[in-house]
C-alpha cells in the first residue's frame, strides 16, 4: 500500500509528552519546566488523550492530582530526556489502514545521550499504546526536521538533513528516496538557509517554517539589519518566494513577528520562536517568551487559524534548553492509540 504522512492539522487521536525528571538536563530548572508541561498538558485533556512517558507514574500522578480525565494515558518508560517531537513515532496512513514508523534517534547528531529515548516508541508499543502496527526504520530521522501539507510536500533543510553525525552515507538522492518510499513524499524541498542561535538540531524546519494548510506556510522574519539572522532569514524569505504548492501557486507566505532577544544565564542567545506552536483538534498552542511581541504572535495566529482558539503557553524556560513547545510534543492521528 502506498502511505502517507498526515498534515497535523488533521483529526488526532492523541499528543505524546515525554516528562521531566531530574536525572534530565532539566535538573537544574526542573520545577519551572513542569509547570509549562503540565499546563500545555492540562490544555489539551479536554479534547483528546495524552500519552505521557514518565521515568516515574507515581511520582508524575502528583502533579494531576486535581484532574479526574480519562483522556491522560500515562507510561513508565526510562528516557534521557523530554524532546518527543524528535524521539516519537511518525504515524502514516493509507486510507483506513495506519502505521507507526520508529525511525533511529541518536541524540541530534550524537550530541546528547539518546540510547533511552531511541527505544520510547518500541517500549509504548509493547505497552500496548498503540493499535495499528510498528515499523522500525535504520535511518536517522526527528519529527522537528520535515514539515508536510499532508498531500505528499515535505519542507526540510539541508544542514540538519545532511548533518555528517545522522546519517552520513545517504546521498541527497537516497534520502529523498527514503522519503518517498517511507512518508509517501512526492515533492521534497530542502533549503539551504535559515537557523536560530542557540539551536541544538542543526536547523529544524519546525523552528523555522510551518505549514498552516496546504497553501499557507508561516515563517520566522529577522527585520533588524544589525541582528545576526537578518542575511541568513532573509535568504531563507527568497527560498520560500521560490516554492509553488501543489496547485503550482505561489505560497501565501506569513512572517511570523520576531522576538526580542532572549539570553542565558553565561550570556549566549536562546533560540526563541514562534514557529514552534502546536496543532491541535480545536486549538494552537503558542510558545511565548514574555517580550512584547507575544501579543502579535497572538493576533497573527488567529488570523491563520479563524476556527481555533489560540492558547499561549509560557515558554521562556523551554529555550533554555534550546527547545519549544512544539518539540515537546508528538501528534498521533485519528485511529492510532488504544
């Protein structure tokens, strides 16, 4: 059969959280950290499930407490860290018919331990999470590295796709192969440009351009000249300008608005964006740092989503650890959990 991977827009059954514990690099800011966790969390229980993977249920039980839901799903599963959006299961579909693709996670490039996190979506599938099959692929592949309209277009960008620590014998060529064999892909675009300072993931597309329907795609937008990113987005902008959608129209193109710099403790930028919101069934969940631009971010999200309720969700202390919302989370498609 021929599949295909779904636009997150599209009906869900559940969202994958991966929670902190202390022996994560959220050790030093644990408490700060699950806070925004429990309150993205919260938000979305109303209308579909959450799988949460916890070191420690009962432990993780306290901190919902206050919350009688049938919709939280929770897994005692051993994990390094809390990136799902990197380490969780890709759902594919033909049809009716789905499948959970376990593709290899090595820690971004062997930058941090991940041996734990690489086994999460096996050990949820022998947990009986999931109802549709598991296939394990020997490539390595984040969720935060491709975006897709769900109609075979994937965006991904050629730093984090052709890292040398991922996977380094694939051609450009047989990636794309992958691609089309594994996700159903029909068109692939890889940019050449566009990062944010302070990102571990060598450029993952979620951080950076985000498909909002078929023919939408919001964009993170440097205009301060003097800024380090201004070239490098703004080349990134000319890409975009370049690419049709599957109708061979233009892209309706939206510059997200560009936050005020946000630094850590030693002084070095964090990677703050907007482009890292979350889809879900009724609503976007939208990172927000405390600068003055969260309010735009606001307004301009709910002009690209009339039909949702936007829910900001603080998220000044998920940058510290070079990440967003949206990389903590993982969608599963209609028809795919137990």
């Amino acid at each position: 059969m021929s599949y295909r991977l779904p636009a997150e827009w599209e009906k869900q059954d559940a969202i994958q959280f991966t929670f902190p514990h202390d022996e994560s690099d959220w050790k030093f800011h644990l408490n700060e950290a699950i806070e925004v966790f429990v309150e993205a969390i919260k938000a979305i229980l109303p209308d579909e499930k959450v799988i949460l993977v916890s070191k420690n249920i009962q432990e993780t039980k306290k901190y919902f407490k206050d919350l009688n839901s049938s919709n939280l799903l929770m897994f005692e599963i051993e994990n390094d860290d809390t990136w799902a959006r990197d380490h969780g299961g890709l759902t594919v579909s033909s049809g009716s018919s789905l499948k959970i693709l376990d593709f290899t996670f090595n820690g971004w490039g062997l930058k941090f331990s991940a041996a734990k996190d690489d086994q999460i979506t096996k050990s949820l599938a022998s947990l009986n999470a999931f109802k549709v099959p598991l296939e394990q692929i020997n490539f390595v592949l984040e969720g935060g590295a491709i975006e897709t309209d769900g109609l075979g277009t994937l965006i991904t960008t050629r730093h984090c796709m052709q890292s040398p620590y991922r996977n380094p014998n694939f051609t450009e060529e047989q990636i794309n192969q992958l691609l089309r064999d594994k996700l159903g892909a029909s068109r692939i675009f890889w940019l050449n440009h566009g990062y944010l300072a302070g990102d571990d993931t060598d450029s993952h597309i979620d951080t950076l351009v985000r498909f909002c329907n078929p023919h939408t795609l919001a964009y993170v937008k440097c205009p301060i000249t003097e800024d380090e990113h201004f070239e490098e987005l703004a080349k990134m902008e000319e890409e975009l300008k370049g690419l049709s959608d599957i109708k061979g129209n233009p892209y309706k193109l939206v510059p997200l608005p560009w936050p005020d710099a946000c630094f850590a403790a030693d002084g070095h930028r964090l990677p703050a964006t907007y482009a890292n919101f979350l889809i879900t069934n009724i609503s976007i969940l939208l990172p927000v740092y405390g600068v003055d631009q969260d309010n735009e971010a606001m307004k301009v999200l709910m002009e690209l989503f009339p039909d949702k309720k936007i829910i900001p969700v603080p998220s000044r202390i998920l940058i510290e650890q070079h990440g967003s919302l949206h990389c903590i989370t993982m969608q599963y498609p209609e028809g795919s959990i137990n």
